[in-house]
C-alpha cells in the first residue's frame, strides 16, 4: 500500500439545498494511478474540483499530506499552486499556445527567460514544438488537450487531476499520454483521473474509486476491486 | 453643380492649409470627445464588471435601464444637463453652462451607458471555464480580475471606440450645454450646423470631410479590433 497524499472526510456539496456529493471517506495515494469512475451526473467532477481547491464552497476535511487544510484563500492557493488540472474541454487564453503553456509560470511570477526556456523544453517533450508561435483558436480539440497538458505539466505538479481527457484525442495521441502518465508516476507524481475508458482502468488504475450518485459506492486498490 | 465644386475647392483649400479656424474648432472637438472618453472609462469599466460579475437587487431592471440610454437622444440629454447646470438649476451656481467642463458632463453622461452596457457584454461573453482555469493555474484574486480583463481586452477597447465615435458627432450636448461659442466651445458638429445656416459651405465642407475621416480612422481601428477578437 502507498502513502496517502491526499484525504477528504466527510465532504458534503449542496446546489440549490439538494446534496449532490455526499463523500465519507476517499483517499488519494501518492505517486499512483488512482482512477474516479461512476456513471454520468455521479458527482466526480464535483469532487475533482472539491480535491482540487478550485472550489472551496463545501462542507468537510481536506487532508494533505497529514495536515488539515484551511479554506481560505491563502492555504487554498498554497495547495492549487502543489496542484495541476487537465480539464475535459480545456480553456485556452487569447494569445499564443507558448503564452498559454508559461501562463502558470507567469502567475508564480517565474523570470520571462525561464518562462521561454521551460515553455521549449517541454514542448519539445511533449511533441508540439510545432503549435508554439500559433494563436490559441488555430488549433484542433486534440492540439488543445495536448497544449493544455503541456500547461499542467509545467509547473512539475505533486497531484495531476485529470478530467477524461481521451474525449479528444486521436488514439495514438491517447496512447502517448497514458503512457507519458505512467512515466510521469515512475517519477513521483501523483495523478486523480476520471474516465469512463475501460482499456484505460484495466491497463493503468492502481486505486480505483466508484462513485455513484455522490456517493462512493466503492474503493481500494483495483486488482482486489471486483467491478 | 459649380456651387458644390467651388464649396469643395474651398473646403480642400482650408484643410490643406491648416486654417486657424477650422484647426481651433477640430482641436477644441479631439479635445472634448478625448477627455469625455477618458472620464467616462473610469467609471463605466468599473461598473460594466460590477454589472456583469455581480447579483443584485434591481440588475435587471438597471440592464433595461442601460440598455435604453444607448439610444438616447442628445438633444434630450443636452436638455436634462441644461436644466441642471443652468442659472435656476441644481448647479447653477457652479457657472457651467456655456463652458467646456459642462460639455464634458453631458457627453460623459452620453457615452457612460455605452461604455458599462458594452463592457457588461464583453465581460459576459467571457466563458465560465475562464474562472476555473485561472483557479487551477494558481492564479490569485488580483490576477484572476487582470486575467479577465485581458480575455475582454478586445470588446472594453471596442467599447471606448465606439464611444468616442458617438461622443465627436454628437450635436445636442455641445449646442445646448455649450452655446457654440466661437474658439471657445464651437465643436466640429456645431460649427457644421451654424456655418451651413450662415452659408459659408466651403468651410461647412471642411469640417465634415475631417469628421468623416475621424469617423473612418475609428470604424477602421474598431474592426480592427473585432478582427483581434476572433485570433
């Protein structure tokens, strides 16, 4: 069993006084594959942003590595700056897909000569040196996932959350990115992905979470998990 | 048709050789329709945010509101400020009326509906992935609001354009507020008026072509913009 990096007890979400997520316990294990699955309207991207911090608006215990988590909005941007997220249809800012993929650098006022030079080498990672100079609305769903990716990873990330992100890549291109994810756990980081891509569980989950209807229905390490 | 040709002979003739006249009244027109778009910038951004970001009571009918006064007539405008600023008005101790600084104030309250309704829109198109996004770059309060204002930066600028344009060919305001003062607050539309009353085409002209210009080089920048928009 690996560490637990990340923890939620007892969270509880209301929109419009109806409980949408309702999470006694879920865990987070470091530099593992930990899956979020569960049918559509179940509460996973409620959650992703819950763990997240980009929605601080909830009930409950946020549990980082050991400590508990203040909402507000110093420890909150503290923790989202340890934090990237893939988002399923990503948003990219006018301008230039390099000012995009610097942009999380910018805002950690990072020197514009090293902007420039990670921006490069991990373009060049990533195989998409090529979209750099183009504009943010040139490039096709699978160059935006790829260029948000990019973006996530910039910033060496303890947690990567990702929200089914195969939705518009080409298969080659998915391939490439699960494998990239893997390497990138080899190397001590720790990824929450949503997904609905069976191939994808049964190749890649470590830990699997069920979520259904806000609730977790069940949880543990996949290969003891019967789903 | 010799009379049009010598109106235009004349009105080429007073550009080309920078009349005093024509350049006092064109200065005294830059000069006014610059400083009203300044002003009315400072306090229409604000509140175009304030009108799009935040839920209050009475919004909707302060959008109706808004979204009358973009058309609002100027003479009605020029009436209402006149009332106020004039000898018997609220103001009239102040000894605004007939002066540039009265102009400003009626040709602010012109185009502040028109800065807050068009920067309202812009911000409103914005698409709500924005704020999320910008949360989880880890961006803080302050760089999320410059972070907005960048993504809108097409349509405020597209805003305060389309509001000098309205603001330069406006006749109501600077004939009621500012009495067409001669070299003092004789605007490019007032002087139209009066000279072509008085007869005097050829300058009448002149003034007109450079209006038209003014108004090309802003059409011209505006589209411009929009074009920024879509990249």
């Amino acid at each position: 069993m690996k560490n637990i990096i990340l923890e939620a007890n007892n969270i509880k979400k209301c929109y419009d006084k109806e409980h949408v997520l309702n999470i006694e316990n879920i865990k987070i294990y470091e530099a593992a594959f930990n899956f979020l699955i569960g049918p559509n309207g179940s509460g996973k991207t409620t959650l992703l942003n819950i763990l997240s911090m980009v929605d601080t608006d909830f009930k409950g215990d946020i549990i980082y590595r050991g400590q508990k988590v203040k909402k507000d909005k110093v420890d909150a941007l503290k923790l989202r700056r340890k934090f990237s997220v893939i988002w399923q249809n990503p948003y990219l800012f006018k301008g230039t897909i390099a000012h995009n993929i610097g942009l999380p650098l910018k805002l950690r006022q990072v020197k514009t000569k090293e902007i420039e030079k990670k921006v490069k080498n991990i373009a060049k990672e990533l195989e998409i040196s090529h979209l750099l100079k183009k504009s943010h609305n040139e490039l096709s769903g699978g160059e935006r996932q790829k260029a948000s990716i990019a973006r996530a990873l910039i910033t060496n990330p303890e947690i990567l959350f990702i929200d089914e992100p195969n939705n518009s890549l080409d298969y080659e291109s998915a391939k490439y990115f699960n494998n990239l994810f893997s390497k990138l756990i080899d190397e001590g980081i720790t990824i929450l992905l949503i997904t609905h891509d069976l191939y994808q569980i049964e190749h890649y989950a470590d830990y699997i979470t069920l979520l259904d209807k806000g609730k977790v229905s069940k949880t543990g390490l996949y290969e003891e998990m019967d789903i | 048709m010799d009379y049009i040709l010598s109106a235009l002979k004349d009105a080429i003739n007073l550009i080309l050789t920078l009349d005093p006249e024509v350049s006092n009244v064109v200065g005294t027109s830059l000069k006014l329709s610059l400083t009203s778009t300044f002003l009315a910038a400072l306090f229409g951004i604000p509140l175009g945010i304030i009108v799009s970001k935040i839920d209050f009571k009475g919004k909707y009918f302060l959008n109706t509101v808004l979204n009358t006064l973009l058309s609002l007539p100027t003479v009605v405008l020029g009436l209402f400020v006149y009332s106020i600023i004039s000898r018997r008005g609220v103001l009239g101790e102040w000894g605004l009326l007939f002066t540039i600084r009265g102009i400003i104030i009626g040709q602010v309250l012109l185009i502040i509906p028109i800065v807050v309704a068009l920067v309202r829109n812009a911000i409103h198109d914005i698409d709500e992935k924005m704020y999320k996004t910008a949360m989880s770059l880890g961006a803080t309060d302050s760089q999320k609001f410059w972070l907005l204002i960048s993504e809108a930066r097409y349509g405020i600028i597209g805003a305060l354009i389309t509001s000098f344009g309205r603001v330069i060919g406006e006749v109501g305001v600077s004939m009621m507020i500012g009495g067409n003062i001669k070299g003092f607050t004789r605007t490019i539309t007032t002087a139209i008026a009066m000279e072509t009353n008085k007869g005097r085409f050829g300058f009448a002209l002149a003034l007109g072509i450079i209006l038209l210009s003014i108004s090309f080089i802003i059409n011209f920048i505006l589209y411009f913009f929009q074009s920024g928009e879509s990249k």
